[in-house]
C-alpha cells in the first residue's frame, strides 16, 4: 500500500513540477506588443465590430469570411477561409464601374481591421461609387495560390474586373523558412504534408507544438524534425527557386489576364525584417522576437526580394513604404490602420497611373 502511496506522490509532484515549469517558460517567452497599443489612434467607429466588416462597394455582401482558425482546404487552390457569391459579385459589377479583384495573403486580408473603416479599400476608394472590388486574399496564400484561386472564380463571372491586383512576397518564401520545397505554400510545408502522408508525425508536431518541455526535450535533445521547425540554414539557391517560382507563376497570370483582358497589377509587400528606422518599444519588441525565432529572415528576403526585382521590371516594388513609420506593425508582416493607410495610397496610384 505504501508503495501505491510513493507512486502516487510521485506522480503528483512531477505534474505539479511540469505545470509550474510551463507557466515561467511562457512567462519568459519573447511576446509580440499589446495590440490595444497599436488601436489607440482609432475611433470609436473606426473600432465598432458592430459594423460592417467591408463596405458594400467593396464586396462587403459577397465575400463572407469564416474568421476560423482550424484548418479549412479548398482542392484547387489551397487554404479557404472565405465563402464566395458569384450571383452576388455579377449584381456588384457594372458596365459603368471600374470594378477590381484583389489577390494576396493575410497582410491585404486585412484581418486586423475591426470593420471596413480602417480597411485598404476603404483607404482607396471610400463612398464612391466609381470604384466596385472584391477581396479574395486568403490567409498563407502565395501567388501560386492565387493563381489557382484566378482560374477557378474568373471564368464565372459574367462581367470580368477591369483590373486584379496582387499583394505577395512575404508568404513567397513560407517553404524555405520551415525546411520545406520552396516552391510550396505555408500550409502545405507546415502541415497539410504531413497530415495527408505522414498522419502520425502531424499528430506528434501538433501536440510538442503545445508544450514549452516538449519543444526543449525533442527538438534540442532528441533533435526531432518537425514541419512546424524553422530552418537552421537556408541555402541560397533554395531562395532563388523560391523566388523564380513567383517570376514564373506572374508570367502565367499575366497570359490569362491578356486572355480576359484584364490589367493585371503585381507589388511585393512590406517586411518587417527590411523594414529602416522604426525605433519604438513595439518595434524592438517584435525585432527581438522574429531574430530570436527566424534568424534566417533578413537573408531570405534581402536575396528573395533583390532576385525578383533584378528579373522581374514590372513588379512594382512597395518594400520600403513603411520606412520611417514606427507604431504601425502588428507583428513581422501585419499592419493596423497606418500601415493599411500607406497601402492604399501606393496601390491607388499605381491603379490611377495605369488608368491614366
């Protein structure tokens, strides 16, 4: 009996240890900044959640976002959060409209916006009826996604937009951050591979990703791969292909908006890691954390970013927009209403120049 004693209290003090164990590592863990900080500049309409989360114009009544973080797959293209009206969307664009289709990942997703007020068509158009537009940026997504996303909702639309614009860069580069084939998405490298052909690794990643012990035993001891670990070293050339993978998905676009005639523009985004002379206690927080968690990302992108403008002349380059603007990042790659600000006046004229 007393051995079932000394077993149990065993078992009790381990578990107590381990659970107190968890709470100082996630205490001692590098945050991200209190968000609230970065809301402080909005209104109190800019921040009703009551309100509509994009104006009507801008299909605020035909993209319906789930908001869900599970896992939600669509067979062509990839991650899926949104759900799409055609019948809705062929009502929203007119004859007598300039009607626009936005593409990219969760930075023009603008998912931080708490309605349409502080969105990037909101910044770009306002009221106006002049301009119509949807928002299909799905969350992860890069332009191979997008592509596929081209495809599957242009043909249906009995009127085409006058223009598509393409938001991409950061999530061009997913695959080699986390060991994975760099012309592969975020999603696919960081999960769906593995839940698909390797069921039992997914399960073992999903549950080390909820344990500070778990991570320090299997990943610096029994020096586990998980698709969830980001790479120690990341080769160039796997950067190049990465990069090369965006060239070519642009010039396959590029054929099939001439084929719909549609105008077609490309910008590579914002990131963080390049971002110059940003000096606030938010931006040194979210500094320490990414070169604490992606050390290899200034390397990435600097090479990335550098190979596609060297080979690519139309792509417009938007990288440096949030130079000098300290209090604007949310995290490596998400902005709140200034950064959105910044966006929409750079794609509005981009959009005005090629109207013109």
């Amino acid at each position: 009996m007393n051995n079932y004693k000394n077993y149990f209290l065993l078992f009790i003090t381990l578990t107590v240890c381990i659970f107190v164990t968890e709470i100082i590592l996630s205490k001692l863990k590098l945050k991200f900044p209190n968000h609230d900080l970065l809301y402080k500049s909005y209104s109190k309409k800019e921040l009703d959640k009551s309100q509509k989360f994009r104006h009507q114009n801008h299909g605020g009544n035909c993209v319906k976002r789930r908001f869900v973080k599970k896992m939600q797959w669509h067979p062509r293209f990839g991650y899926n959060d949104i759900n799409l009206n055609i019948e809705c969307v062929n009502n929203l664009f007119r004859s007598n409209t300039i009607n626009i289709i936005f593409f990219g990942g969760s930075a023009m997703a603008n998912y931080e916006t708490p309605n349409y007020l502080t969105s990037i068509e909101y910044y770009m158009f306002g009221n106006s009826e002049k301009y119509r537009s949807i928002n299909l940026a799905e969350g992860g997504s890069r332009l191979s996604n997008e592509l596929a996303q081209f495809i599957e909702y242009v043909p249906k639309l009995k009127r085409k937009p006058d223009y598509a614009i393409f938001f991409d860069g950061y999530n061009e580069f997913q695959g080699v951050r986390y060991n994975g084939n760099p012309e592969d998405d975020f999603y696919w490298t960081a999960s769906v591979s593995r839940r698909i052909h390797h069921p039992i690794f997914f399960i073992i990643d999903k549950l080390i990703e909820k344990s500070f012990i778990a991570k320090l035993i299997f990943y610096n001891i029994f020096q586990y791969n998980s698709a969830r670990m980001v790479s120690n070293e990341v080769k160039k050339e796997d950067i190049i292909k990465a990069a090369e993978d965006y060239i070519l998905r642009k010039k396959v676009t590029k054929i099939l908006c001439k084929e719909f005639e549609i105008e077609c523009i490309f910008a590579i985004q914002p990131a963080f890691i390049l971002t110059k002379n940003i000096e606030s206690n938010s931006d040194k927080q979210i500094f320490d954390w990414h070169e604490k968690n992606f050390p290899n990302d200034r390397k990435i992108y600097e090479i990335g970013y550098n190979h596609i403008f060297s080979n690519d002349k139309e792509a417009f380059n938007l990288t440096n927009i949030f130079d000098n603007h300290s209090e604007l990042y949310f995290d490596y790659v998400h902005s709140n209403k200034k950064g959105s600000k910044l966006i929409a006046i750079e794609l509005l004229n981009i959009l005005k120049n090629k109207m013109n």
